[in-house]
C-alpha cells in the first residue's frame, strides 16, 4: 500500500474523534490497532474526488422527475467474494436489474451498488447465544467473523486492511466498468455505496480534493448513515457533514419529524440538489402514518432532498425456526405505499434501496421461494435477507405498472 498524495491529518479534520459513536469495535487497546490505523490514514483513495462530483451531478437530476435510482447489493458483503467471479456476477445483476428498471418506466436509472465497502452491520444486541455460549454478535466482516467462536468473534482493527484491500479490488471492477464500452453513460453507473459505520475505518479515508481542496471520504461514492447512527450530535453525522460526497440517511418507524430536520440541517445546511438521499425504511403498515409528516417538514424547510425507499429492513419477520426472513408482498406493498405518499405530496419518489444477492438465494418468501419450508434450500446471507434477482424484477415491475391502493 504506497502512501497517498491527498491523505489528510485526521486529528485536525473535525470535531468527530471525541463525540459519541454508537456501534463501534472495542479495538482500541489491540496491539495492531495503530498499525492499522495509520496504513489506512496513508493509503490511496478507493473513490476520486471527480467521480464524486459526477455521481452528484447526476443524483441532482432526481430532485426532478428526470431520473430514476436503483441502490441494491448484499446486506453484508464478503471478504471472499471480493474476487473477479463474484463481482462480474454482481455487476450482471446491477445492469439486469437497472435495465428492467429503465425499460418499464422510461427513464434513465443511475445505478448504485451496495458492494466495495459494505463490511460492517450494526446490530440490535452486542451478544448472542451458542448453545451454553454466550459470544459477540457478527458486525461483518471488516470487524470479526461470521464463524461462532470466542475468538473468531473478536474484534481485530487488522481486518480494516482487509477491507481496503478487497474495496480496491471492487471499485477498480466498478471503474472498468463504468469505463469499459458499456452502452450506458458512465454517469449512470454503476457507483458503489456502504453504510459508514465504524469511524476508525471512515476517518481515515478522508482525502483532500487537490481541485477545490474539499474534504471527501474516499471510501466510497455514496455512503449512508444509518437509523441507530443518525443522531446529529454524534461522529456518524459530524463526519458526514465535513465531506462532500452525496450522502444518505436512513429513516424509520419511530423517526420524529423535528429530529429528521436536524440531520437535514446538519448534511445539508446550503440545500443543495444531490447532496442528501433520504431512505425510509418503516415498515408496510407503519409506513402510512410515520412518513407523510416527515416528507411535509422536509420539504417544507426547503431540502431538495432525493426521497429513495428501502422497503426490506421495515419488514423482517422471524420464521417458527428462528430464521430471519421478509414476505415479497410487504416488499412490494411499502414500497408503492411510499410512492404514492411522495406523489400525494408532489415530490419526485426517486426510486428504490434494496438488499438483493447475485446468487439465486431463497431466504424471502415470495415468487419462487413459496413458503418457510423452501427457505433453507439455499440461505447464504451473513447477515439480513435478501431477494433474488428474479423477486427483484417483481418488485421493479410493480413499482412501473402498479398502485399500492391496489393491494391489501
């Protein structure tokens, strides 16, 4: 890893190092904590300042009906897919999926993949049961392993070289093929995206425009802070503020209106379009009642916000065994609620945040994954569940011909 030209003093960037950080690995007092700490701070940037701008200028398009965004990937990616055959089989499902969009709605759809950076996953408890064992939960893979041990669910601060290292693997496979004769405008994509959730691993990948000498995290194109993270007096928004990638936001169920504002006031103090994406994620029912007044105040403070829904992490539901799984029609069902809630209140609903494999998984139900007894065929999420791409293309269609007064 040679040293970069761009790379920032962190300790002189911004107020986030002493605020409060939800989520974070106990991984401070590790021996190879500063070693992996410092490695990052003088690495090469995974994203350059230029395609930021571009991918800005194009999610400014969205404020308007002019456009539309797709954001899909895995819940949690894996460091032992970062590998050509995978990521190809990724990039298929991006251009599948992104092209079915286009076709059905007659827009251009700028593609946005969950991939080159989604490592970590905040989770509701910090511990989990193994039979007589009690061990820390899995929070992906760039801080423990997803095999149920003591050890192996250790926090390591060197799996953040790790995550680096397979991140550049991907977004030079994002750059190709963004670059390499695909017919689409490479403004459209494909750009990569991860929650920035663990600010030992974000902070350092701050870099220097050398352009406009902006600060920008070079970690990704398009990074989102999550519900458990959103509070704006702590690190997720205070390090998000300082740069100036496009940014997201996650928003749920139990969000409160005037808090929301905050976090539009703090990433998006000048209002600008194609700065800040903000990404429901309630639930098909709860939806009705939490996101109207939310839109309301938003668009009433003036933040020409990008409106995308995430209509899976609302709807997970736990089988009689135990297994994690979403029903493809509460998918279908928050995601159109949300469209016609936006167009009741004339914003643009810019498009959809998903979490869908590669593979052909079976771990929602719906479509060709009949019941709770076909999930087990082939479960290989590390974290959440996902859809297939063929359960994919059901929701993309409904989004294009359907009407969430049409389905109970």
């Amino acid at each position: 890893m040679q040293p970069s030209s761009s790379a920032v003093d962190f300790t002189r960037l911004g107020p986030w190092e002493d605020m409060p950080a939800a989520q974070q690995p106990d991984w401070r007092d590790h021996a190879e904590y500063r070693e992996a700490r410092d490695g990052l701070a003088s690495a090469p940037p995974l994203v350059g300042a230029a395609e930021i701008r571009r991918l800005r200028q194009s999610l400014s398009r969205l404020v308007t009906t002019e456009a539309l965004l797709l954001q899909l990937g895995d819940c949690a990616e894996s460091f032992y897919e970062c590998e050509p055959r995978h990521i190809a089989q990724k990039l298929r499902v991006i251009d599948r999926l992104g092209d079915r969009f286009s076709e059905l709605t007659g827009r251009s759809v700028i593609r946005v993949g969950r991939m080159g950076g989604q490592f970590a996953k905040p989770r509701s408890q910090p511990t989990e049961r193994h039979g007589a064992l009690t061990i820390p939960s899995f929070q992906g893979h760039l801080i423990n392993s997803e095999i149920a041990s003591p050890v192996t669910r250790e926090a390591n601060p060197r799996r953040m070289l790790w995550a680096y290292e397979a991140s550049d693997k991907v977004q030079r496979a994002l750059r190709r093929h963004r670059q390499g004769g695909y017919r689409l405008p490479a403004t459209e994509g494909p750009w990569s995206s991860h929650e920035a959730l663990v600010i030992d691993y974000e902070s350092r990948l701050v870099r220097r425009d050398p352009d406009t000498e902006d600060l920008y995290l070079a970690s990704t194109h398009l990074p989102w802070v999550g519900e458990r993270t959103r509070r704006p007096a702590d690190a997720h928004v205070a390090l998000l503020s300082a740069v100036v990638n496009p940014v997201g936001c996650k928003i749920g169920p139990t969000a409160d209106p005037d808090d929301v504002l905050r976090v539009c006031e703090a990433l998006d103090p000048h209002r600008e379009p194609g700065r800040l994406v903000l990404i429901p994620r309630m639930g098909r029912d709860r939806i009705q009642e939490a996101l109207p007044p939310i839109v309301r105040r938003v668009v009433n403070a003036g933040h020409p916000v990008v409106w995308l829904s995430d209509p899976m992490h609302g709807n997970t539901v736990k089988t009689r065994l135990g297994l994690k799984t979403r029903h493809l029609d509460d998918v279908i069902t928050e995601a159109l609620r949300f469209r016609d809630i936006l167009e009741t209140n004339r914003q643009h609903a810019a498009g959809l945040h998903i979490e869908v494999a590669a593979d052909d998984v079976t771990e929602c139900i719906g479509g060709s994954v009949e019941s709770e007894a076909d999930l087990q065929r082939h479960y290989t999420s590390l974290c959440d569940p996902r859809l297939n791409a063929d359960q994919a293309v059901e929701l993309i269609e409904a989004w294009a011909k359907g009407a969430a007064a049409d389905r109970s």
